[in-house]
C-alpha cells in the first residue's frame, strides 16, 4: 500500500490559508470569509503537481498567545496536522505586514523540524519589497503568492515537491493495516484488545478516552496485521465544541492507509446519522469493510432481531449494498474470533481480478438482456471491457461516448458485476472512456 505525503497549511488567522487551500485543489471545499476563526477543522484533499501526488491539509487559525479555550483547540488541531506532515506551507500576510504572532507561529514550525515553505500571501501586484521583512523569521526564501488572484500559486507548488518524498512510503507488503473506526464509546478500543489478547489500549466507558490513533503489530494465523484503534469520530457540531476535536484528522487518515477498515456501531443506539457518515467515507475511499455492530449481548433479542437490523442497514447504506455485517460483543467476546477472518474475506474480494475474456462475456450478456440508453438519436456502444486494478477493484470501459451513459444504466452494469463476482465487502469502480472505434466492438 501506498501512502502520499500529507503537506499542512497553517499560519495565524485571516491571512488567506483556506482561499490558497481551495485555489490549490481547484474546489471550494473550506468556508471563505473574511473574518477570523471560521476554519476550526481541518479539511484536506488529494492533489498533484507536475506529475507529482500529495494530500493537502487545511488548518485553523494560529493564535499562540490567546487563552480562550477554542484556540487552544485549534491549536491542538494544528499541532496534529504538524505531526503527521511531510511539509508545512506557512502562510503570512504581506499586505499586513510581519507580526508578533507570525514569530511565534515560526517558532513553533522550527521545532517540528519538518521543511517549511513560506508563503507570503495578498501580493496581488505582486509588491516585492513586502516580501523582505519576513526573511526575519529564519524560514527560508519566501514565495510571494496572492492566492485570491491565483498569482505564485506554481512557484509555492514547485517548492514544495521539491521538500517532499516524491515516492510515496512503501508499508510492509506483507502486513494487512485494519483501521478500527466509529463514533466515541461504540466499544472501538475494547474489540481491539479482544483482538490482541492484552490491554494494549485504555478502555472507559467515558466517550473520547482514545485521542490518537494507535498502531499495533501482530501476527494471526500466520498473517501479519496492524490494528490501528483510532479516536472516535464525532459529528462537527459536536467536534466543534469537544475535547476530541483535533483528534478527527488522525481517525480520517487511518481510513485513508488502510487495508481494511472496520466500522463500528453501538448495536443498542441503532445506525445513527454519524454512522452513515463514517461509512459513506470509507466508501468514497474505497476501502473494504466490515461493519461490526458491537454490544450485541446488550440487544433484546427474538428470532426476527437480525434480520430487522440488516434491514435497518440496508435501508440506511443504500449507497453500499455490498456490506458485510458482524454482530459481535466485546464484553462477552462473542464473535470477536470472526472479525479477522472476516476482515480477510472482504480484502480478498477486494483484490480479485477478473479475467478479461470472461469480463466481456458477462457484460455482453448484461448489455444482451438490458440495452444500453439512447440520447438524441445517439446510442451507447460498449466496444471492450479490462479491469484495471484491485483494492478497489477498477473496471475500463470503453465507448463511442461516455456522455451518453447515464447513472441508471452505470447502476446496472455494476450490478452484473456483482452478480458475477460478487466482490462482498468492497466497492466498486467503473470507469468510461470515449473511443470511437469499431475496432474495439463487442
């Protein structure tokens, strides 16, 4: 498994940080105004430049010296985003001039000893003589940007690939990372110990007791594991408000370098909102799962309760039909023995690969039964069929216009993927390629 350097941007409030994170990625994915203290979590997204892939970090605003206790979250936040980086972009405010605060933020990016890369942001004239004061802060040569304008955005870029590992790290290839994530008190650090066989994780009963991600290795079967136990993922207005609040980013990217992930839910609260949430982000990331409904001895129970509950959850995570349920206790430690073989399972699901002469087989029958849509006149011809790559699993297809594929007929074709080969556990890739050429016909 690959992992991309994460790059964090930080700096004291109001100096431009989430406008040069959005102008950056090319979306508005961070709320922009233009008073302080309206970024508190961190956001981040996969980008690249000049061939070269990384994960960018927002972060809240930096005011060291402030005592009011959000700060002092934010703080925390920033501290993590810092820990976790393989290179920090510091931003300052060049129409503003160097502060105190901007000293103080250096300060304590020194000491991280992690490459900086100092931005100095609203030069929209680019005004070069506003760049030298901040040669003060011992940083390194600025890069004047105007992030607002799009202006210096690629020289920054250019020096950070340079500050970054280029090649992505490398993990144990023969080492499975199963993330353990849901909601705080759902019983996370306790079916990790179940699973290790010792206390290697506090366990209370009081929600937010694990603030960081934890690893451990171990052996199963002749298998090597790392179980990532990882702090408990709260809605944002609870974030906002907790003590956990900057622990999120290291719960998010434990999903983001894992294997496997295995969710899980408090079975006598029922699937919740955050649940869906939490589950809908590993989807997106494309990672097989598990989704563990703990405290199951805790459950009344009638011939119907189980079949109730997958109903509950096929109802609430439409958007993965390919679940795989567990009802486990890690109090009484029943079915805990089957999280791992499970976990196995879907990972193997994840990692199947299909032939591709029996690929084309099974979706000119599907095409056969179910004709493809027709738009203006204009129908969709699939001329050939090749899977890409596994984990998740990516299929190719190629066609006279992928325009004319609609989300119905996307739906189905995926479906009689699944039919085929079932892939339990893990989603699922399909991707289009125009390619007008009979050549290439069914």
């Amino acid at each position: 498994m690959q992992v991309k350097p994460l790059v964090a941007i930080v700096g004291r409030p109001n100096v431009g940080k989430s406008t040069l994170f959005n102008k950056i990625v090319g979306k508005r994915l961070s709320i922009v105004e233009d008073y302080e203290g309206v970024t508190r979590d961190r956001l981040y997204c996969d980008t690249e430049w000049c061939g070269y892939s990384f994960t960018l970090i927002d972060t809240g605003g930096l005011d060291v010296r402030s005592e009011d206790e959000m700060w002092s979250h934010i703080r925390r936040q920033a501290q993590v985003a810092v820990d976790i980086a393989n290179a920090i972009i510091f931003v300052v405010d060049g129409k503003g001039g160097l502060t105190s605060n901007d000293i103080e933020v250096a300060s304590f990016l020194r000491k991280s000893k992690k490459p900086v890369i100092l931005a100095v942001n609203k030069l929209d004239n680019y005004e070069e003589d506003r760049i030298y004061d901040f040669y003060n802060l011992g940083i390194g040569d600025p890069v004047g940007v105007s992030a607002e304008q799009g202006l210096g955005i690629g020289d920054l870029l250019d020096e950070v690939v340079k500050n970054i590992d280029k090649t992505p790290a490398e993990t144990d290839p023969e080492m499975l990372n199963v993330a353990i994530v849901g909601k705080p008190n759902a019983g996370k650090s306790s079916i990790t110990n179940k699973i290790l066989g010792y206390e290697r994780v506090i366990v209370s009963d009081i929600a937010g007791t694990t603030r960081d991600a934890i690893d451990t290795a171990f052996e199963w079967q002749g298998r090597k594991f790392n179980i990532i136990d990882t702090a408990g993922i709260r809605k944002k207005s609870s974030v906002d408000e907790g003590v956990e609040q900057y622990s999120v980013i290291r719960s998010l990217a434990a999903i983001r370098r894992a294997d496997i992930v295995l969710v899980v839910i408090d079975a006598k609260e029922g699937i919740s909102e955050q649940d869906v949430k939490i589950c809908g982000y590993v989807h997106e990331q494309g990672k097989p799962s598990v989704i563990v409904m703990n405290k199951w001895d805790a459950v009344e129970k009638d011939a119907y309760t189980v079949n109730t509950f997958n109903k509950k959850l096929e109802g609430e995570l439409k958007f993965m039909s390919y679940f795989v349920p567990l009802y486990v206790s890690a109090k009484t430690g029943q079915r805990v023995e089957k999280l791992l073989a499970t976990a196995m399972e879907v990972y193997a699901e994840a990692s199947k690969r299909v032939a591709t002469g029996v690929l084309n087989d099974i979706i000119r029958e599907a095409v056969l039964a179910n004709e493809p849509p027709t738009f203006n006149g204009k129908k969709l011809k699939i001329y050939y069929v090749t899977q890409a790559s596994t984990n998740p699993p990516v299929f190719v297809f190629f066609v006279n216009d992928d325009k004319l594929l609609n989300f119905s007929y996307k739906r189905y074709l995926n479906n009689a993927l699944r039919n085929a080969f079932t892939f339990r556990g893990t989603p699922i890739k399909l991707e289009m390629r125009s390619k007008d050429s009979k050549d290439y016909e069914m």
